[in-house]
C-alpha cells in the first residue's frame, strides 16, 4: 500500500517535510496546502507539487494572483490517509476537527500542546504506541533532540537526572521581518523552560530540567548539559549509549568543526538539500565524563530535525509498518542519515 | 575533447568549481589540491575526488592526520589541460609559475590582478579574446556582476556613466573566525573602491566609480546604481537591454522577495546545490528611469556567481569551443540558470 | 523668560530631548508624558523627571502598578508653552488637536508628514521661518543629516544634484522585539525612498535621489553620495563649504576611526551622555572630487542627531529667540557639540 | 596619603580604569601608557590624562604623529605608588619584572596566569589576603561574576555544588576587526571551560563546573546555573543570601528588562560613563529555587565589572585601607553601585 500524503502549511517544515514524503518509496504526496500567494507557495508549484488554498478566502486570493490552485484543503483531505499539519501555531489545533470530519489521520508539529492529539511521537522511544492512532503531535526540534540524547542514556541504564541549557536560534534564515533579535541575548523569562517538561510527554520518567535564551543567529540550537549518572561510567560508556542510538551523530572540533556555521557548511558540502541536518551533532571530543556525572554539547539543526520523526510517524498512524525500527531504518536510508559525516581516516600513507 | 582540469585551492569557490566541473559532459576533473588537513579536504574525500597535497608539508601533514592523498599538486598537474587556481589572494600568483613549468593552463580568480595574467574574463564580454591563451582571469563576484549588469546597458547604447554603491557582505559563512564584523557597517578606506576599475579591465570604456562598504551579514552583495543614459528611455527599455544579456534573472519585491535572505531561502527551495545562486538577481519592480536616469539595485551571490565563467573559461583557454555563445548556452543548461525563478502566473482561474 | 517645555513620548528621541531641554539655560522641563508603565517610566520617575499619563487609560495602568504619576497630559499640557511630541509615528498626527486646544506650541518629529504642521524645520536652514509658528516638524534624522551636508554646498554654490545611497541601521539598540533583521540586508521596496522628497520640504531647490536599505546593525545610518557640482572644484573647496556649516565634525580612517561602531565608542570614551553623537561626522580622508564630481560618505547618529535641532526648534516657535545662529550657538555649547573629536596633533617632539 | 596610580594599557578596561581612579578621592592618576598612536591614545590626550609611551618603539611612534608624550613607561612607573596593568593578554606577564624593578605594585587583569602574582582577587572574597601585597590579580570579568554570586551563597552555607552554562560575548562593541563571529554560536573546545577552575583561586572549596559558548553578540555575557544546594531551602531565602553580597543587583522580567540588551540601554538611561555596569544583574523574578535545587541566570557587564575590584586592588597593595568592607563602601559610593536600578514602587495613587 502506497501512503497518500497531505501536508497543509508549506513553511520552513511543512516543505521539508513535502520533499521527504516525495522521496519516500511508500508514500505518495498528493499536495500542500496554503494561505500565502507569494514566492513560496508559487515555488511549490513550480517544483510540481499540486497547492491547495487553506481557506476559502486564501482560494480567491491565490487565484487572483494567478497561482495555479488545484482545489482547497477539503478537496485535499479527500484524497489523503493522512495530513500532516505544519500550520502556525494557533492555527493548527484549530484544523483537528476538519481532519476528523474528513476521517483523515493527522500528525501534529511540536507547536501544538500534548493535550491535542493525547500523544507525543519521537520514533526511536515510542514508535509502536503510535501505531494504529488517529493523531500524534511530532514534538519540537529541541525536545526531539533531548529525547534522542537522554533517551539513549537512560535506555543504557545511565540516566539518573539532566539539566541543560538551550541556546537558541532567534528565527530562521529565510525570515527578515520577523522575530529578529540584534546583539543581544534574551533569556526565558522563567525556569525551567518548557522543553523539559515537554520531553516527559514522550519519556514520562526522565528528570530534566531546562533553561534557555535566544541568541543572535538564525541557524541551529546549541544545547549544554550537565548529567548525573546513576553510576561512575567511563567515557567509553557514555559514548556506546549514544552510538546505540538512531539519529545521532558524532562531530569534532579536531577536525575543525568548531561552530554551528561551520556544521552548517559541511552540510552544504555534503549536497544535502537546503544543507538540512536530520541529526542531533554531538561534540564527541568535548564530551567530559568526571566520575558520576558527564557533560556535552550538541547541535539541534531545528529546520530539518524533525523530518525523519514525521516520515516515521506517517507510517505508525497508517499501520503499514508496526516496527519503529524498521520505518526509521528506511527512512534513515533514502534520506541519508548518517554517524559519521566525515569518511574513517586511512591507515599513515607512505608518501 | 573531453578538458582534463584540476582545481587549486578547495575552498568557498573552488568547491564548487569541482562540483560544476564534474558536472560538464566535455570535462573531467581528476582531483582538487589544497593544504588543509581538516573536515574540508576529508569532505572533498568522502565525495570521491581525488585529493592532492598542494605542498610538501602539506602532504606529509595529509598523510599523517590520515587523509586519503592521492599525490602532490605536481603530480596532479602532469594529467591535467587546465587548471583553475582558487587558492587565497598572497598564494595564487606565486603558482603561475609552476603551472607554466608543466606546460598546464591555468585560469585565476579575482583576488589577483589584471597583471598577473595579462587578461581579464567575463564570458559574455570578451569569451572570444581568451580563446587558446594559457591563462586568464575570472574577476571578482561584484566586477562580474558589474560587467553583467552595466555591459548589457552599454550593449544597447544606453549607458552613458555608471555611479554605484556596494554593500558588501563581510565574510563567508561557514566561517567563524575570521573576517567578521558585528553591529556596525565598515565603509571602504577610499573612493573610488576598487571595483569600478576592475570593470574596466574587461569592458575598458566604461565610465564607473564604486564606493563600497561591508555590512553585518554573510551572504551575498547588494549593489545600488545611479546610471546616467545616453539619452531618455523608457523603463521597459532598460529591462529589455537586461534581458538581453545572459546571467541576468529577475526578482521582485511584490513576490515578497524583499531582502537578501529570502532569495537565499528561494535557492534552497528551488533545490540549488549548496543554495547557490549563479544569477545576478535584479529587483525588477524597483528598477526606475526618469528621463535620461535610471536607478536600480541586485544582488550578487558572492559564493557562486563566478562558477560559471569559470567554466567558460576552461572552454575558452583550450579553444574546444571558440564560440562564447554556446560555451554559455552549455553551462547554463547543465547548472540550470535561469531568467526567472517562479512559474509564470495562470490565467485567474475559476474557482 | 523661560520656555516651560514638555515632552510627550518618552522613546528614543524623547528621554533625549528631555535631558536636553533640561540642560538648556532658558529652559524648564515640566515633565514627560507616556503610556508606558515598565521600566522605561520608571527610569524617567527616578531620574527626577515628573511623569504623566499621556491617556486616561495609561493613567490607571500606571497608578496601578505603582509608577508615581503626577498627572494627565492634560495637566502637563496646562502648565507648559511648547510640547515635543515623540510619540510613535502612527500617534504623533493625532495629538495635534489636543496641543491647539490647550493652546500648546507643538514640536513634532521627523516621523509625521510635513502636512501635519505645514512646517519642515533644520536650524541651519530655515530656522527664521519658524520663529513665532504653532508648530514645526523636525524632519527625521536621514533628512537632517542630508540637509545639514547638501544645505552646506548648495549655500556654497557648489551643488548641482545629489544622488544617495543610504544603508539604514534595522532598529535600536535597546529595543530586542521589535524591527531585528537577521543576517541580510533590506532594500527598500522604491527607488527613490522617501529621505530625498523629504529634504525638500526644507530645501525645495535641491535636485536629490535617494536608494536606501537597512542592514544588521542598530546604531547609526551610513550615507554615501555622488554629487554633481556646479564646476569643476578642488577638494579644499569642498571641505570648505562643509566647515562653514553648522554641526558637521570631520573623522579620519587614518585616525583608526574606520567603521561606525569606532565612532560610537569615541562617543562613549568622550564621556557623551548615553555616547551620543549630534554632529553630521564625515570622513574627511574619503571625501574624493574628481573633475566637477565629489564623492563623500558620513554617519549619521541616528538616535541623538534631530535633538540640537528639536532645542532650537523649542526657541523658534517661542520667538524668544529669532536669530538662528543664536540659538544654535547655545545649543550647541551646551551640549557640547564640535567640529573636531581628537585634539590637534603636536609639533613633532623631541624624546 | 593619596595613592598616586598608573594604568599601562589605555583599552577597554584601561581606560574605565583610568576614568574610576581619577574620580577616586584617596587617588591620583598620574598617568596612562600605550602603544597605540590613533584615536584611542589622541582621546586620551584630550580628556587630560599624561600619555606616556609603553616602549620605546611607541615613543618614537607616538611623537612622530604628534600625540603629547608626557614620557615612557619608565618616566610613570617613578612617579606612582601603583600600577594598573591592562595590557593585553601576551604583554602583561612580561611587564612584571619591570614592575618590580622600579618598586612599584601592581596590579594585574584576569587575562594573565594566577602563577603571575601567586594571588588573585575579588574585593568581597579576599581583600585582607591582598593587603601590603607587592601584586595581586584582579579575576576575569566571568570569574568575578562567579566569585560574588556564587561566593555569597557559600558565605551563607547554601551552596553545595554548581553547574552553569556561559554565554559569552564575541568581541568588544568599539572593536570591528577582530574576534568578530556571525551568525553563529561557537563553544569552547572543552568542557570544563577555564571560568570554574579559576574561580577557585579566589574560593577554593566551590564545587564548580562551567561550560561555555561565544554567541554573536558583543555586550555582556549571560551565565546560567543550577545550584545544588546543601539542604531544602526557600527562593527567599537565597535571594537574602545574594542581598547580602556587594554589587550584585536585581532585575525583572516583569519590569520589561528582558534581554541583554534592554538592560544595556537602561545603564546609558541612567547616565552612567559608558553605559557601564558594575554590578552582577541577577534576574530577580526568574531564580527559581526546587527542593534543594536553584536555577538563575544573571547578566555580566564585561567592560565594567572589573573596575570596582580593580580599585579596591590598588587600595589593598597599599594597605592604606586595610578593611575590605570599607574600601568596597568608598568606591562603590564613588561610582554609584547600585542594588536596584528602579525607584521604588509607589502605593496605589488615587487618580
């Protein structure tokens, strides 16, 4: 059975998330909905996805403006088994009853609240309690990462407590009216953060707590931690856990890769679309273990992280893949995941 | 004749050089030579191109660090036609030598000077006076925007004087340690800047002055010009002698592309490697002529607009192909330049 | 007599001026009026300032968050002879009637069109015009600084016309949510911005375009100018003609003052309230003529440079004093505003 | 007696230095030394400081462009009590011996080595250990931070361990060629970063780890921190642990003093030089404290908060204030330390 895909609000994740569903061998796109009229929903169209008005007042207005419309976001739903909701904020609870009038299965973006579809989805921890549902709610790029990280540690029996902070990025790159901070850092008006607490909707027992501020850069979060073990381990122990893991991957300041911009340019370097990173960077040579307690450093490429975790959640609300292990292993694939970005170093070469 | 080439120098520009070299169905590129050690040269490894040590403390520092060497800058230049040297301002000039000692063409960048090779190159102003020399130079990002732009005008006999500022961007940005600037704007030490000279280097009766500045951002120029015609026409005239010339597309703020980044944004949508954008990107709708003045600003892609001269130039230096034109014509359909980067708007379409 | 001053808006401009209008000998300030109850209200309350509700609504708000307020505008308006109004741009027209009821000469800023008080007002140019009006607009920083240089070399009888390009600080310093711009640069969406109309509403001979577009800093505006002269002129004249106008001070790359956060921190070393700059600073070392073409760059302070001009616009509109140079001549002694911000140099001495 | 005081190193520091012994009432400044020859050296001069020549190269130098050289190095070094050096980070170790030689004390910045003067400073933690001293160092900027926060819930028997996480600026507002990073965020290269260790030169027993990260700002450093505390305790209880510590000051989100830079433009409200900060700003209404846990954020003024230290440094070398208590009241009195920036809280007004 071949998925048929929706994704209403063509964004910074909704248009990933288009690609990916089009690279997918188990999956067809039949559209993404949208109330812009501007360059980027008529960049949709001219990259052969069909685009739908979101609204009946965004339907006249695309069609004013000659972009090419292919119907409205019922005619959508009518097509699809599942709709993946990449709208703003506010508006995509509000959307949860158009996809249940239309008997449509939808999966939600970390914007939304655990209370809106009952069920927060990160692929690795708890892809099988999603299997068959109605809804979930892929949560945000920073707690994905969180519960990437911790979560391996506390599946390796590791994990006694976590405190972090995030640094964040201020908006996205493409974005220059909105949200700008200039030479300044704002921090969260209150701890903890709400990405700690949100991380226990997918792992319940974690003990997590959070900071974090905006920064004044547009690409990637980085993110500290200070973690108590449950035991002295060694450095070797932390790493394994990490290693055992999907979706993580090992950096090095050794090699140069000494800031977010310049993971940001391997990536480009790598030719991946957008230079998108769908794994959380983890500084394997800053890595400190000092008896019980360890600390890191990581980075969350927030644009393009939740991608993998929406393509797996698709296919756990259809049902046609009941192995979370499985769906990420084909995701992970035809997207190119990887651990290691740069190729093993060869054995001394005589000159 | 497939062209055997070499890249000199793996950096911001001679990356991508590589990428579009390989990408030629007339050339082949049997490897890239730089002096690094780190995460860019193993990259350029991982993606299969053979990687020389551009100096003897290079190879040996290759090879113990493990970097996969394939041999040494000499080595790579007894196989090669051409070779572009994209290696940094104080080094280039001093490799002339050596390429003439092994018998290689050899096509510079615009770090170095007019004197260096006695030849300056833009494809579509002068493509035929390289055709068969041993080396040329493909001058900057900003002069090959201003033959572009300023070149097609005079094309049509409608330039008369040329009065630009430059806002430049400060650094490239994969890079965090050197070059930048924060929170402040830093005009060029003198007037003229250095720019409008170097124009005429290639179209030499251009009357030009450039003042320049570098402002707080990474990604690409944006220039503003005061141009005086020949005499009084008529904005579609302007537009019509832009259109003529190739390499030139079309932006416009009603599209809501209204500031650098978003035309960024849309080349990482449009699927671009490493987002590039080879086009000198005039803003259309705020392009203005009164009487016998017209006004306009663009955008210059400092990372990538030089590529496909570059490729041009290997063509012309070896003389398989003495027609600018088509040299033109065959880069541009393998890179997918364009005149315009939306789908034109339907007829307004019934709902 | 002493001018019985208020200040409605205590913003950017308005915390300045209040400071100002205090320092002036012939002057008492009555207090500031805004709506604000945070922090910045709080700060006028401790620095002595007597603070009112500039609506009955702001009143309530800030009774009853403990701000100490001392009454209505209203109650301010009875008490003063003119009022600055500093308020935002969309608030400022509509004060207007509320200043003609009390009977109340009114300053306005550079935000409001010159409709509103049919009066555009830079001291060196047009003071005598004012002297005795209900109200005059100070027109915005831009516009002061172009009338200042240009005004300068047309009274010289050197200016033909004038073309500008003007890269625009994005948003204040202090200011972390509103207006940020991230990484790019922002053209204006028209060619000619509004800056050059605007100077004629001081100067209605000038022949002036002006281009401008902001770029990721917050302190400051960088003008660059192509000025067609009258004739062929030498560089001395030019410099001449700008000495003999009232607050422009020279700066000098080769003083190591070589970008526009060098300035500010000159500002700050001189021990300048808050490191303003009033003064017009050109760089005297990048002024270049060529023929009957001069080419100049200079800063514009943007949140400081309409405040010597608000004073003298104070004592216009009184009549108290009717001779411009006068009042600019206190103004400016009071402030503390020069020609020159490093002492001369010395005789070479002996060691 | 009045302690007759040089600063060697007219920079950032150095010259708020300068600026705080001159308004000291128990100090004269006799001088400052450089080796710079523009703007910086030239203001110097101007605000009536001797300038003397750090070397003889600079003494050449400096006449030869016409700054007045009051004499070398030498010349101030016979003519004070003590010392400041400010020098930068190579330069300073290597002017101890020449310190020495011309019996003078000294004191140094936290740039160089504790093993420097085999003792470093922090007026509330160690003043009486500095008293009759030949030399001390005053701390880093973040150490000091660190010193008196974290120092004073020692002092009050609440801390038992701390973790925090440094969000540094990259470079200094008036500084445009170098350290600039953009458009990103850099961490240091490990963990545990430099900043905890050196804390304990001043606190030995601090159980303390510290990671840290240049973002792309340039004023002012954001550290963040979870406390382990030695028991239960309740947020009011270490809010009095903080009241009880010199120069650390509360700030509120509620107050609108939301980010860095807010709080900056509230120093230059307040008309302080510069728009320095002396004091540690302690987000008051963010400390959250949970069972034997806290969590804080505060903000450090890099160019500033050295300064007070500083001057208690040159009093303790002296002995001429052998109380630490009451040189801190002396200075901070001088200066205008603050604990709160905002007046108070009125009681509700009757409108």
């Amino acid at each position: 059975m071949t998925i048929k895909v929706g994704v209403n609000g063509y964004g910074v994740i909704g248009k990933r998330v288009a690609d990916a569903v089009r690279a997918m061998p188990d999956m067809d796109l039949l559209g993404v909905a949208d109330v812009a009229t501007d360059w980027r929903v008529r960049t949709a169209a001219g990259l052969g996805f069909g685009v739908f008005a979101a609204t009946p007042e965004a339907d006249t207005a695309m069609r004013e403006v000659g972009v090419p419309v292919s119907g409205t976001l019922t005619d959508l739903l009518d097509q699809v088994d599942v709709v993946v909701d990449t709208t703003p904020k506010r508006v995509a609870a509000g959307n949860l009853e158009a996809y249940r009038a239309a008997g449509v299965k939808a999966v939600f973006q970390g914007g939304e609240s655990h209370a809106t579809t009952g069920h927060s989805f990160v692929a690795q921890a708890n892809y099988e309690t999603a299997v068959g549902r109605d809804t979930t709610r892929v949560v945000s790029c920073n707690t994905t990462s969180i519960v990437r990280v911790l979560g391996a540690l506390q599946q390796a029996g590791l994990l006694a407590r976590a405190r972090g902070v995030l640094i964040r990025r201020a908006t996205d790159p493409g974005e220059s009216h909105h949200g700008g901070i200039m030479n300044t850092v704002v921090p969260e008006a209150s701890i903890p953060s709400h990405q700690g607490p949100d991380a226990r909707t997918v792992l319940p027992d974690l003990d997590v707590v959070t900071m974090a501020a905006k920064a004044a850069h547009t690409q990637s979060h980085n993110h500290f931690w200070t973690l108590q073990l449950t035991r002295p381990a060694s450095r070797e122990e932390v790493l394994d856990a990490l290693r055992a893991a999907p979706r993580i991957a090992f950096i090095r300041m050794s090699d140069g890769l000494t800031a977010l911009n310049t993971t940001v340019e391997l990536m480009r370097d790598l030719g991946r679309p957008r230079g998108d990173m769908w794994e959380v960077a983890v500084w394997e040579d800053v890595l400190s273990v000092a008896g019980d307690e360890a600390y890191l450093t990581y980075q969350v490429y927030n644009e393009a992280i939740v991608v993998p975790e929406t393509i797996d959640a698709i296919r756990a609300l259809t049902g046609t893949v009941t192995d979370g292990a499985a769906s990420i292993a084909t995701t992970d694939e035809i997207l190119g995941v990887r651990r290691e970005f740069l190729p093993e170093r060869v054995e001394a070469m005589p000159a």
